[in-house]
C-alpha cells in the first residue's frame, strides 16, 4: 500500500453474551448497590458470557458480522489480529480459532495483548502492516470474556466489567478517508496498578494459587482513574497534532467506556458537547479491548457515525498502556 492511501474502514459488527447481568443481581452478590454503582461508573448492566465458553464463538461472531457489512468473504482475508487478554487458552492465540470459525484460511492471525487499549494497538499495526507488506484485507478484533477473571467477592472490580467483541474489516482507500493518524504509548512503570497475576509463568496454576484466586484482576481504582483520564487526553492531543487538526474538527469522539466519568472528564477538557460523545457503558460495562469496536459498530448501525465522519477513538488500559485514532469515515 503505497504512503498516499490509508486503510479504511469497510465494515464493523460486534456481539454480546445473551444473559445480562444487572446492578440488582450484583447486589445478591456482593455488598454494593445500585445507586452506588450507577453514581460512581454510569454502569446499569452488563453482559456476561456462560462459563466455559470462551473467547471464540463471541470474536467469530463479530468478525461474521464486521464481514457481511464489508461485502468481503472471510477467504479475502489476509490478516487477523484479535486484541485481547482474555483469550481461549494462553496459547495458541484465539485469533487463529477465530481464522478456522470464519474460515479465512488465507490469513495469519496472531492476538495483541494491551487490554483496553487492544483495539487501537491492533488498528495500528494492522495499518503499519497494510503499508509494509501490502495486506489489502485484514480483520482487527477486540474481544474479552471478563468476567472469566473476576473475584466476585470483590466490589471493587466485579461490579465493573462485561464480556462481549467487536471487530472491523480494513481494507485500501485512496479518497481522503481512512485511518489518518494514530498513536499507542505505554508506562511498565504502573504494571501492579491494574492486572491479573495468574496463570502466566509467574503464577501458574498450582493448587494453591488457585486457592489464592490468582488468575482474577487486581486494580488501584483511584489511581487508574486518575492516570486514565491525562493519557487520554495526551493521546488524543498526539493524534490531532500528527493530524493538523483540533477537538473541534470531531464528529464524534468514541472513548473506552470503562466509566462514565473518566468519559465526561475527557469530554469536558477537550470542551465536546455531549451529542459529539458516543456512550454505552450503561448497558455493556466496561468489555476492555471490545468496548472500542462495539462502540463504534453501535455508532456506524445507529447513525451516530456516519461516512464522511471524523472519528476519534481513545483508550487506556493496563500496563499501563494507551492509544488514539483519527478515523475519517
Ligand atoms: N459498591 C459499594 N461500595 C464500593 C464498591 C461497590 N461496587 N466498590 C468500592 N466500594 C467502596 C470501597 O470499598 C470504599 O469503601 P471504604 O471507604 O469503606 O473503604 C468506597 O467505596 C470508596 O472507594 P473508592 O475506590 O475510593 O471509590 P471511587 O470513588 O474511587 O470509585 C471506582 C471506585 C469506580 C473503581 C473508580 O476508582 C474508578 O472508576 N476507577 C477507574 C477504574 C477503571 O475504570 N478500571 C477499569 C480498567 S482501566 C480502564 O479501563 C480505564
């Protein structure tokens, strides 16, 4: 792909577990309430995947769905990168189960692990290798199934999180439109802030680290909140910069939706009104590296998104790490 054209945006879809979680049935659970919960996150419900299920059939079904909106068939595909941290096993990558779901037997496929920011990592490199290696169709996925490592003792975490994916199908453009620029940063230095101990080579699954719920997340949520919100907006003043554009220049501004108020505290530095602002944390809560994609598949089907658009994805996560997009529609 030569440096004058971009890769674009052919196609989205996204899927959700059928079986909703509400605040209500959190309360049965652990000592929170309703008005706790929607006062501090906007999170109303979630959707939660059976256990045993697995990454899969939810990344598949997104990838199906961001396919038959593309009008590509799953054998144009060149490349799958699926971020997620959750995947099916710790190896192979469930990318490549995806590949044999949807039958892209062409593709490679690997998986990207950058949690929340998995979308916009994934976007970047699927972009870097459009360019690089001439890739004209590749499939980017966020997809996660939290609620497989949550403590659900815990208040503090198991009241934030849903599972779901969603996914876009890139492909070669030349008018204008496409990915203009985007930017993906991390800090090692915060790694304990936020992450999940277990089942890596640091805590393999003895029995008593399973006993002491290794595999489940561990999360400083005053301090994440706090760092989530200035990496944003650096990641966002990046890509604007690259850009030669500013906030003002958005359409519609697509930001993780890991909580109503980091979201509105973005909103409001960057001076957007609420209508330039796509919210669905209410219904999902916090899916990590599939609340980009799901989002903006939302916005595309809804007509919040429209071709024409300048989108703006932002996003952090653990690591910590964090991204931004510049999308024309
Ligand atoms: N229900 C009721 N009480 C709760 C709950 C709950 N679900 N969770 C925590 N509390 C209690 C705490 O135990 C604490 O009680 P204490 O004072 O008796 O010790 C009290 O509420 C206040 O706790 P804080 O942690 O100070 O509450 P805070 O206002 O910071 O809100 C929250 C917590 C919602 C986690 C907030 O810090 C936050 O949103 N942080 C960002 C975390 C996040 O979004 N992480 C997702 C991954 S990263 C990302 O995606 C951006």
């Amino acid at each position: 792909m030569p440096y004058d054209t971009h890769s674009i945006i052919l196609g989205t879809g996204r899927a959700a577990p059928e079986k909703i979680l509400t605040n209500a049935d959190l309360e049965k659970i652990v000592d929170t309430s309703d008005a706790w919960i929607v006062e501090r996150t906007g999170i109303r419900e979630r959707h939660i995947a059976e256990p045993g299920t697995g990454l899969t059939p939810l990344a598949s079904e997104a990838a199906r769905k961001a396919l038959e909106d593309a009008g590509i068939e799953a054998e144009q595909i060149d490349l799958i990168i699926l971020g997620t941290v959750t995947g099916d096993y710790t190896f192979p990558a469930t990318a490549c189960l995806v590949q044999e779901q949807i039958g892209a037997k062409h593709a490679a496929a690997f998986d990207i692990s950058a949690a929340c920011s998995g979308f916009l990592y994934s976007l970047q490199c699927a972009d870097a290798l459009m360019r690089s290696v001439g890739y004209r169709h590749v499939l980017v996925i966020g997809g996660e199934v939290l609620t497989s490592i949550l403590d659900w003792s815990d208040r503090n975490t198991c009241t934030l999180f849903g599972d779901g994916a969603g996914a876009a199908v890139l492909g070669v453009g030349q008018d204008g439109s496409g990915l203009i620029a985007s930017h993906i940063q991390s800090n090692g230095e915060h790694a304990h802030l936020l992450y999940n101990p277990g089942c890596g080579s640091m805590y393999p699954p003895t029995p008593e680290n399973v006993d002491q719920k290794v595999n489940t997340i561990r999360m400083e949520g005053k301090e994440v909140f706090r760092y989530a919100v200035s990496s944003m907006l650096d990641g966002l003043s990046k890509v604007l910069a690259r850009a030669g554009l500013t906030s003002e220049d958005i359409d519609l501004l697509i930001p993780h939706q890991a909580n109503l108020r980091i979201i509105q505290a973005v909103g409001k530095r960057l001076d957007l009104p609420e209508e330039k602002i796509f919210i669905n944390v209410g219904h999902y809560g916090n899916t990590s590296a599939a609340s980009i994609p799901m989002a903006l598949d939302e916005a595309r089907r809804s007509g919040r998104a429209n071709k024409g658009d300048l989108v703006a994805m932002v996003t952090f996560g653990a690591g910590f790490t964090w991204a931004a997009a510049l999308v024309r529609l």
